[in-house]
C-alpha cells in the first residue's frame, strides 16, 4: 500500500489553474489511442483558467491532494457527474475512484433517479467498473471549434 498523504478539499478559486491543467495533462496523456492527435490538441476549445474560477465559484468542485499537490478533482451537480479528470501519473492508484465517490454523493443531493454522465472513450470502462452502465453515443462539442468528440453517456 501507498503511504502518500492523500486528502480531499472543496476547490478554492485560486485552484482554477491547476485544475485547468490536470485537465490538459489527464487528455494529453490518457486519451491517446481513443483520439486523434487533432481532436486532443483542439479539446479545450478556447477555455482558460477563468472558465475553472467560474465553475469552482458554484461550490460543488472537490479537489484530492496527495502530498500536498492537486493531483485531480472532481465536480457534479444534481443528477450528474460533470467532470473528474486526474493526472495520468495518479491514474490507476484508486483516486479516481475516490473522486468518482465523492461526485456520486454530491450529484444525488437534492436529486433522486439515476446519476448521469458523459464519459470519454478512453474512460467507459472506469465507469463500467463502477457500476454505469452505457445508454448510448453521441458527440462532446464545446461550441468553440475543434473537432467533434465522441463520448458515451452512461448513468448509474
């Protein structure tokens, strides 16, 4: 087992960097093979960090720190699972799951039925293992130009 310090923090606005890049780095480094060098290149459309302030200004962010370090979070609003990216480096270790914990509780307050959310392709079976099950495909369009990307929709 791991003796790395590991913790859990609601996002702070001063995280919106970090939180941007863990997410450039988790599609630069884990969906390699599921998209084209193209489609990963132009995924963040024309976000900056400031996109991240706004949406850790809604509360419902959480961060996981492994030594101190943002390593990757987690958001969700009722009903939905909306975003958990993780640095490749911490793929694999359990913390995703963790993060996917923390989403599931947060998209169920205030909201019964099934837990939605799109998954990329490179991350169905992290899901699948979990418990969602696919209820179809379709594409993630940031209305910012790029390619499309497709993604599964999946609920719990």
């Amino acid at each position: 087992m791991s003796t790395d310090d590991v913790s859990f923090r609601p996002a702070r606005p001063d995280d919106a960097e970090t939180v941007f890049n863990i997410t450039k780095a988790s599609i630069a480094g884990l969906a390699q093979g599921c998209y084209s060098p193209l489609q990963i290149e132009n995924w963040m459309g024309e976000r900056t960090p400031r996109f991240y302030e706004d949406l850790i200004a809604k509360g419902r962010m959480t961060v996981c720190l492994r030594n101190d370090v943002v390593v990757g979070f987690v958001d969700a609003e009722p009903g939905e699972v909306t975003r958990l990216f993780i640095l490749p480096e911490a793929a694999g270790s359990g913390l995703g799951q963790r993060l996917l914990d923390i989403g599931v509780v947060q998209a169920r307050l205030g909201h019964t039925g099934p837990i939605r959310l799109e998954a990329t392709i490179n991350a169905e079976g992290f899901y699948r293992r979990y418990g969602f099950r696919s209820t179809g495909r379709g594409q993630f369009s940031h209305g910012l130009g790029g390619e499309p990307i497709e993604i599964v929709y999946m609920e719990l």
